[in-house]
C-alpha cells in the first residue's frame, strides 16, 4: 500500500501540461512564451514598423500593435524577421512572440 500511495504524486503532477516560460531567440529584445492556444502570436512593444515573414507570406506588424497566425496543420513553423542580419529562427506554434520597446531594426547584434 505504502508504495501506491508514494506514486500518486508523480501520476498527478504528470497529468498538467508543462508550458515553459520562456524560449530562447537568437534576436536581441525578442522573447517568446508559450501559450495554450494553437496559434503563433506576435506583440510590437518597439518604435519600430517589423515584418515578418512565415515560409514567404509577409506580415507588417505596426509599432504597439500585433497579430495571430493560425497554424493548422503545423506544430512548429519557421519565422523570419526582414531587415536583419539573422536569418530565421524555428519555434512552436502554441508561442507568444513580443518584440520589447527596446527592439530595433538597428539592433542587428545576435544573442
């Protein structure tokens, strides 16, 4: 009985979804939380006008502003930030992606 009862605990934790807090970029100022939804969604905190580009669709996202990729049929996708010296980066769809009021184009530096 005492074993049972020492594995409850670990069938209980085990049965919530871990959602991490954070994933890392490779982009200065923009970081990435997950979320339940299955959708990617981007925050434009900067100054700054960005587009970005989803395997060759281009979405402008306006300074304080944002939008939702739905991603049917994807469970990672592919993103690119124009106008900056890193290429693209891979992440989950079920992500919040926020560009800080910090972010700019001119920050071309890699993490």
């Amino acid at each position: 009985m005492r074993h049972y009862l020492s594995i409850i605990p670990i069938l209980f934790a085990s049965s919530f979804p871990v959602m991490s807090q954070g994933i890392q970029t490779p982009i200065k100022n923009v970081f990435v939380n997950s979320i339940e939804e299955n959708k990617l969604s981007f925050h434009n905190l900067s100054d700054v006008k960005i587009i970005i580009d989803i395997y060759g669709d281009q979405f402008e996202i306006q300074p304080d502003s944002g939008f939702s990729y739905e991603c049917s049929g994807y469970s990672y996708l592919e993103i690119q930030v124009k106008n900056i010296t890193h290429e693209y980066f891979e992440l989950p769809c079920s992500s919040r992606v926020s560009f800080s009021k910090d972010f700019n184009i001119v920050n071309k530096v890699i993490r």
